[in-house]
C-alpha cells in the first residue's frame, strides 16, 4: 500500500490544478455585472427638479407686470389692497398677472379655515370665486362663533359640490398647501399681511392702492422704454 501512496498524492494534486484553473477560466469568461445605479461610471440620472408651485392665478402669463400676493381672508388690510388690485388688473387686464398665496396669521382665528376652504374650492377649479367671497363677506363670517355653515354656503353659491368641499377641506394635502405657502412666505421672510411682491421684489408697508398704481405704471413705462 505504501508504494501506491506518492501516486496518489500525485493525483490528488493534480487535481485540485485542474479544479482551480476552471474556475479561473470560468470566471475570466463571466459577462461583466452591470454597476449598481450611483457607482461611479454608471450614476443614475439625477431627477428634474420639480418646478416651483406657481400659486394662484389671475391674468396672462406674460404679462409684464406680476403682483404676488401673501394674504389672510381675515385681515382687513388684505380685504382692502385685494380689492384695489382687483380694480387695478380691471383696468390692465393684458398688463398684470396677480398671484395669491396663504399666509393665515394666528392671530386671527378663523383664518387657517378660511384658507382651506379657499383651497377646497380650488380643487373644483373656483379658487379665485371663494377668495372673492370670503374677501367680500369679511365683516360676517370674521365674527362668527362657527364659520362651516357660512363657508358650505358660499361654496353653494359659487356652484361647487358642497359635499366634497366639506370633505376636502379637512384633507391633509389640502392642509400642506396651505403649510407649504406659509413655509414659503418665511423663507422670504414675510412677516405680516398683505405682502406684496412686485415683479419679486418686495413692495413697501403701508402702501395705499394709488401708490401701488403709480409704482405699476412706472415698471410699464420702464418696459416699453427698454
């Protein structure tokens, strides 16, 4: 038995030669793996940046003047300067494009709901409709003890299915629309109400409807100059 001992340490050497220049060959010969999404030579895509939220809108895209708006339904500033530029944009309508944007302060205790009401209506597409009537009935509903029946009562009258405004107001993406404005309002360091920022600039406090004419007729002639 001992003689046979060499060959077969022999054999088992070659093989475990054998064995191992296999699985070399086997692992030469593999199809490369793809390189996992992010690893250098292979990043994925980065993803588009989702466009800013544009607001609400009111007049053309292009409209060389755009007046933005941070509002409260229930301040009465916002109620007065609302219906200025609303007179202004008449008189314009081809020449300024008015965008809102929720800015309810704590201070007035009716002014989340009235926000999310003006957002419920906007999901049947009359946002602009329960902004009007909110501003225009200011004094009532300001002064209520509960204010739902009076918001399901606009939201009749403006022509919205009153069913699913009650359900949307209270929805939580209807209430992070309102947040997300806000949110936006502090970033650019809005502090109270109205805010408005022409052509993105800030526009003074205080200002009275005419001052805000005179600035609006000033950027218009400044354009047609240019």
């Amino acid at each position: 038995m001992k003689r046979f001992v060499p060959f077969i340490i022999i054999a088992a050497i070659a093989l475990l030669t054998l064995g191992i220049a296999t699985a070399v060959y086997r692992v030469k010969t593999r199809p490369a793996a793809a390189p996992l999404p992010g690893i250098a030579g292979n990043a994925a895509p980065a993803k588009a940046q989702a466009p800013e939220d544009p607001g609400h809108v009111r007049g053309p895209s292009g409209a060389p003047v755009t007046l933005e708006i941070f509002g409260d339904f229930q301040c009465p500033s916002c109620a007065v300067v609302s219906k200025g530029i609303d007179e202004l944009q008449k008189q314009k309508a081809d020449k300024i494009r008015v965008v809102f944007r929720e800015f309810p302060l704590e201070m007035h205790r009716h002014a989340m709901q009235a926000a999310l009401a003006a957002e419920a209506a906007a999901i049947q597409g009359k946002f602009w409709e329960m902004h009007d009537k909110l501003y225009e009935n200011q004094p009532v509903w300001s002064e209520a003890t509960n204010v739902n029946f009076l918001f399901e009562a606009y939201a009749d009258a403006i022509g919205l299915d009153v069913a699913r405004f009650r359900a949307d107001r209270i929805a939580p993406d209807v209430r992070a629309r309102v947040l997300a404005d806000m949110k936006d309002g502090d970033r650019r360091q809005v502090k109270s109400t109205p805010t408005v920022f022409l052509n993105g600039v800030p526009f003074r406090a205080g200002f009275t409807k005419d001052e805000l004419q005179r600035d609006v007729e000033a950027v218009l002639a400044q354009k047609n100059n240019s």
